[in-house]
C-alpha cells in the first residue's frame, strides 16, 4: 500500500504499513502524546499500546514519509468486534498539516479495515482538536456516545461511519 502524489501539485509522500513499535513510529508518536497533554493536561500513553493490536489481520498501522524518507504522519486501525474497526493514532507533524495528508492516512485506514472485513469504523478524538474533528467530518463521521465507559464527554468526542 503505498500512495505518492505527483511532483509540482504538493510535496510527494510514501504511506506504507509499519510495525507500532519501529522507532520513527515511536517519534511521532511521542509528539502525538506532547500534543494531546498541551492541549488537555493529560493523554494516554501509545507505549501502553500493545504492537499486537495493529498486527495483521485484525489492525494495521501505517507510516508516511517525504521524498528524503523524513517521517510526516501515522495513523492505525484494529477491530473492535466482527465487524467494527477503531481508528487509532492518528497524527501529522504540524510541518506537514494542511496538504491533505491526514485525509490520505484515513483514506487508506479505511480502506484496509474494509478489506478486511470492517462494516463500521469509529474514533476518538478530542473536543479541543478542531482540525481532526473537521476532517472526520468532512469525511462522514457521524457524533455517537462514546463507546468507551472511562471517557469524559466534555473532552472526548466520539464518531463513526458506515463503510
């Protein structure tokens, strides 16, 4: 799976499949964690992860790179139940925002989880975190009540979408 634009319309990226735990994934994911406890205080730890949740074929993490192979942005799906995949970790570093690459990351989530089975696909994300909420807005997620029972409905959101 890989997906590269063409030179002269936008920086030229890769989007390939990852381990969780290869290092660059680490990095970014490290500035996800920062990010999110600038903006809230808190934020769950990605290391608490286990890498066996975005193991084939029951999730998939997925990891862009400019034309140097500088890493831009991650993102990975698992299942939930039969039929449901969850959205998780998703990020672009803010030097590469606003060039469609987030869209691109989902797009392939998407894509992958279907494939592999997914009717629906749902995510969480925060109430602060306006890019991300118009980006899965813009791409047909629907509000639901969160689907996790430790979430606190003035920071969290959470959406999902038919596929």
């Amino acid at each position: 799976m890989t997906h590269t634009t063409r030179p002269g319309i936008r920086p030229a990226w890769t989007i390939t499949p990852a381990p969780y735990d290869d290092p660059v994934v680490q990095q970014l994911l490290l500035g996800l964690h920062d990010e999110q406890r600038s903006m809230y205080g808190f934020a769950d730890n990605p290391a608490d992860t286990p890498v066996s949740q975005f193991a084939l074929p029951r999730g998939l993490f997925l990891l862009t790179r400019d034309e140097e192979g500088n890493a831009l942005g991650c993102g990975g799906w698992w299942f939930l139940d039969t039929h449901t995949a969850e959205i998780k970790r998703m990020y672009v570093r803010p030097a590469a925002r606003a060039q469609s690459l987030g869209r691109e990351i989902l797009l392939h989530l998407e894509a992958d989880a279907k494939l592999r089975g997914a009717t629906c696909i749902q995510l969480e994300t925060g109430v602060a975190n306006t890019a991300a909420l118009a980006l899965y807005r813009a791409q047909g997620y629907m509000p639901i009540t969160s689907y996790r029972p430790d979430r606190n409905p003035d920071v969290n959101r959470a959406l999902r979408k038919d596929l």
